[in-house]
C-alpha cells in the first residue's frame, strides 16, 4: 500500500531526528522500551530553548507570576484528593483473537458490530477502566502502607504548596505559580512518536483568581498562549483553539480549550487552557483539613481562589517545532547542478545552534586562526559550532539540515589579503534565504543577537 504524503514526511522527520541527534529511542541497544525517548544533543538544545523561553515569558517577564519546582514522588494522600487514584483512567479493551490491548477509542465501529484496529477481529472485551499512574513504593517495604505514583501531571504540586507560596511571595490576587517538570502516564497505546509517550514534560501555570475573573482570564491566558507559539515559529493558522464541550470536559471546569496544531498525523492537542473553579484547592483543603483559603486586606474577606491553568507539553511543543521546520527546496550543489536541500526553518530563537563559523580552508592556518578568534567573540552570547571539513557547500547542508540560522565565513578578504577595506570582514550567510553579506566581525555580536530574539 503506498503511504500518504503526510505519512511519508513524518517518517522523513523522524529518520532526520535520529540521523541528526534530535531524538533516539530510550534503551535503543536493548529494543527500546515503549513510549519512552531520549533527546540527544541537539534535541536537549531545542527543549532547554522552548523551555527557557517559556519560563522567561510566563515567569520572568511578568510581575504577577512566581515559579516552583515540586518533587515528582509525592504522598498518595495527594491522589486520592485531587481524584486521579479514583478517576484517571482511560477506557480499555482487549482483542480476543490478537491479544491487543486497545484504547476504546481506538476501537473500529462499524454496522456489524466492533472491529480490532489490529487484526480485524471481532470478539472484544467490554470497555474497563484502566488506571494511567505508574504505581511505586516507597521504602523499604512494598505493601498498600507505601504505595504511590509518579506524577502524572506536575499541577498538584503547585495547588498543595499554595499556601507556602503565597505566604513567601506575599502576592494579591489575581497571581500564578509555574513549573516545568517530568510527569507519566501510562498510555495504553502510546504512538506517533513522541506525542503520546509514557514518560513526558509538563510546562504549568496555576493562575489564581477571583471567582468572577474566571472566564475573562480563561480567554485572556488563551489568547496569550496562541500569541506564544506563534513567538516560538508556528503560524496561526495551523492552530486551533477547540472548545471542549462540556460533556467531553471535567464536570468542575467552567470552560475548557485545546490549543491544537496540525502534525502530519492529523489536528491533535498540544496544550490544554482549563477555568478549573475552586475546585483542586477545594479538594486539597478539604482532604487535608489545612485552610488553603487567601485573605482579601481590602474587603476582608477569606475564600478559596479560583484557577486558570494553561498545561502545555514541552515533547509536544517540541515535535511541532520540528515537524513545521521540516522542509525541502531546491539549491544549486558545489557545480551549480539543482538539488534537493533539506532545511530545517526553525525560528531562531528555538534553533539549537545559531551560528556556524567556518574557515574556507582547513590548511590556511591564520583563516582557521581567525574563525576560532570569531567563535570566542560569539561564544558568550550563544550557542556557536565550529566547522571547518568539507567542501564550504558541504557545510552549508550539514547546517541548514539542524537548522541552524545564520553562518560566517573566514576567508582570503578577511585576512585583508585582496582588498585592505575588505579586512576583519566576513560572509554571513542566511539559512532560508542563502543570501550573503559582508560585515565586520566587530558587528557579528550585535547583528546576530538583533535577529535571534
Ligand atoms: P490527551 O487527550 O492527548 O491524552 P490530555 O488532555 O490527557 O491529553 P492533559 O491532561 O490536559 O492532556 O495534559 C496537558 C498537556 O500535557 C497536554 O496538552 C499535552 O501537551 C501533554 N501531555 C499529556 N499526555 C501526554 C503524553 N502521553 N505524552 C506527551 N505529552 C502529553
């Protein structure tokens, strides 16, 4: 059967990430093990770029939000409250004939009946719920007494330490708690890459509020989520933000939005833009038996605030990067002959290196002596690669392929050697548009950070 287009890019995509050191199979020399990946070392690039992005707009560019980070083992008292030991669960069914374990989603309906996706088979189980957290123990004893999970979200941790919070922070409503961190989930079928894995990262805001500011800073923190991914390269219009209906959304939200994206595998979630009520606090309050309420100085009043949380997925957001990067044109080889050049079109904000200094030779020692001067005068302000085998075309590819944005090149005129105008002058070259331009070196820091941010 020939594969779709979109079939066929994401298995380009995900060929590139391994070839390139984007992204690996977790325990590969052992078979991997499912729904678990390892970002190598442009991979770990590319995140800590989305990640400290994403914390220097939520946390750092504003007055009114603080940040933590919680321990990813917590007491099981935390589960029973906030609901997820009695109700995270997804449906699940088994296929008699080929022994599947399915998400009932997944499940094909057709008139005659329910299908195995698998096999075809149609001697199903009934749907039964099947919990997501990962079970552990605690101690040196494994029994019920020390049973607990590995986080399957990291936004507990911010509703239980709110009182500590807002005690050290001493800030007023309305305010929020971030934080970024690993949480699991044990996905009955976890697929398309990276996007359903078993083992993932969470990028959380708790913004806290008073009741009747709910829905207006529901639609605010949407708004300024969508504005945030297209900051980071992914336009507009290939995302959507769905309103969840009320009986597919938790029976305590008081409106819920996905922020979706079109992958090559079809419109799928990215980020979750929950109005949670006063619920999750509630809950912990009541369990607990600890006020979690705040006290209003002006109208002294006490009561549980209200939250509005934005939970995107650091793996998600990243798979989208790369999936919208991916891109093929056409360029002229070493000869002039057309070829197919594969670019990755990251923004350069998210690019895991932004510049790539290259001596034309490797053999002129002062040009390699003059490319190595430039990359410790870039050094400090940014991730910078030194390459200096192969042909100068070689190299441009190599670059363009992990998306790396701007490249300069030392040659005989920086040395002074045709022109003594043209001397401690350099080619930058730009990835997309593989236009040229000669500048001083002197400028390269400040040009470069100019287009980076
Ligand atoms: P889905 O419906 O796709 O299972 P969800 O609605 O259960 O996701 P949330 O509980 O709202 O997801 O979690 C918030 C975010 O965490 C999601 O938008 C997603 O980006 C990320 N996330 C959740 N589950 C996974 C997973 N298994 N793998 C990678 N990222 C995930």
């Amino acid at each position: 059967m020939n594969k779709s287009p979109d079939a066929q890019r994401m298995e380009k995509i995900v060929s590139l990430c391994k070839r390139r050191g984007f992204i690996f199979q977790s325990s590969e020399i052992y078979g991997g093990l499912s729904g678990c990946w390892d970002y190598g070392p442009l991979g770990v690039e590319l995140k800590r770029n989305l990640k400290n992005y994403w914390w220097h707009v939520i946390v750092h560019e504003r007055d009114d939000v603080v940040g933590m980070d919680g321990s990813i083992l917590m007491n099981r008292a935390v589960w029973k409250a906030s609901g997820h030991e009695d109700t995270f669960t997804d449906p699940m069914v088994d296929c008699r004939s080929c022994k599947a374990r399915l998400r009932a989603d997944q499940v094909i309906e057709k008139k005659g009946g329910r299908q195995c996706p698998n096999c075809g088979g149609k001697d199903l189980t009934e749907p039964r719920p099947f919990n997501l957290m990962f079970k552990t123990y605690v101690g040196a004893t494994e029994d019920e007494s020390s049973l607990t999970y590995l986080r399957p979200e990291t936004a507990q941790a911010i509703f239980v330490q709110f009182k500590n919070i807002l005690e050290v922070s001493r800030k007023k409503l309305p305010f929020g708690i971030a934080q970024i961190g690993k949480a699991f989930r044990n996905e009955i079928n976890p697929r398309n890459f990276t996007f359903r894995s078993r083992e993932f990262e969470q990028m959380e805001l708790e913004y806290f509020c008073r009741a009747e500011e709910g829905t207006k800073l529901l639609d605010y923190w949407l708004e300024e989520r969508l504005k945030f991914y297209e900051n980071i390269g992914i336009p507009r219009e290939k995302l959507h933000a769905r309103k969840v209906p009320d009986e597919e959304s938790a029976f305590y939200s008081k409106g819920t939005y996905d922020i979706e994206y079109d992958f090559p595998f079809g419109r799928q979630e990215l980020e979750g833009v929950a109005y949670r009520t006063d619920y999750d606090l509630s809950q912990h309050q009541n369990a607990s038996g600890k006020s979690l309420e705040y006290f209003d100085e002006e109208t002294k009043q006490r009561f549980v605030p209200h939250v509005v949380e934005p939970s995107a997925g650091v793996d998600r957001a990243v798979l989208a990067l790369i999936c919208e990067a991916y891109s093929e044109d056409e360029a002229p080889d070493e000869k002039g002959k057309m070829e197919t050049r594969l670019v990755l079109r990251f923004h350069p904000r998210i690019a895991p290196i932004k510049c790539a200094v290259f001596p034309l030779l490797k053999n002129k020692e002062p040009l390699v002596a003059k490319a190595k001067e430039i990359v410790d005068l870039l050094r400090p302000h940014m991730n910078v690669f030194y390459d200096e085998s192969g042909a100068i075309g070689r190299r441009y590819r190599r670059q363009d392929e992990i998306g790396t944005p701007f490249g300069v090149t030392v040659d005989f005129e920086t040395l002074g050697e045709k022109d003594a105008a043209l001397r401690d002058t350099v080619t930058l070259r730009e990835r997309d548009s593989m236009k040229q331009e000669r500048v001083p070196v002197k400028d390269l820091p400040r040009i470069l950070l100019s287009r980076i941010s």
